[in-house]
C-alpha cells in the first residue's frame, strides 16, 4: 500500500490510504492515511451502512484536498457500532474531523 502510494504520489497525483494497523501503514510510509480501530475486512464500515461508510469516504476525499503535505496520519474517531453518522450534506465541505485533525 505504502510503497504504490509513494509512486503514485511521485508522479504528481494526492494519495489517501486506510489503514487498520497503524504500525504497519507507518512502516510502509504511507504519504497520507486515516487510521481506523475498525475489525479486519471493513475498512469503510459496516456492510449496509450506508450513513458509517460515505462519512469515511468524506473523511478520505477531504484529507486528499486538505492534507497541506504527505506524511500525515489522522486517527479517526469513530468507535465500531458506537458511534451515529449523519448524512454527508455538502461533499464540497471539508470533514469537521479531519479538518480538526489538521487545525484548519
């Protein structure tokens, strides 16, 4: 994961990863991931739940527009099968959690 987002990055395209072991996406130096305490396999959430998986999505597009370098990590706060999603209103917007993450 780490390795193809570094050559993707190289050639001028923004990359975002999940990652669910933090240890190993730092290893593999990822330019810039979201991590997730989530179980193995689901990444973006829960299967059917649609609300869980499109704000990871929204968390994901809005680092890629946000993130000012590579390098960075946000961990993100969800809690598995605790926490409640709102729906995505203005996809233009950035993530309250991510620009939180990132102080902007």
């Amino acid at each position: 994961m780490g390795l193809l987002a570094r050559e993707i990055e190289a050639r001028g395209v923004t990359t975002v990863a999940l990652a669910l072991v933090k240890e190993v996406a730092v290893a593999a130096r990822a330019p810039r991931f979201l991590y997730l305490r989530w179980p193995f396999g689901h990444a973006l959430g829960e299967p059917g739940h649609v609300a869980q998986q499109r704000t990871v999505l929204h968390d994901m597009l809005s680092m890629a527009v946000s993130a000012p370098r590579p390098g960075l990590v946000v961990e993100l706060p969800y809690r598995w099968r605790r926490t409640t999603y709102r729906a995505v209103g203005d996809w233009r917007r950035t993530s309250e959690v991510v620009a939180s993450a990132l102080s902007l």
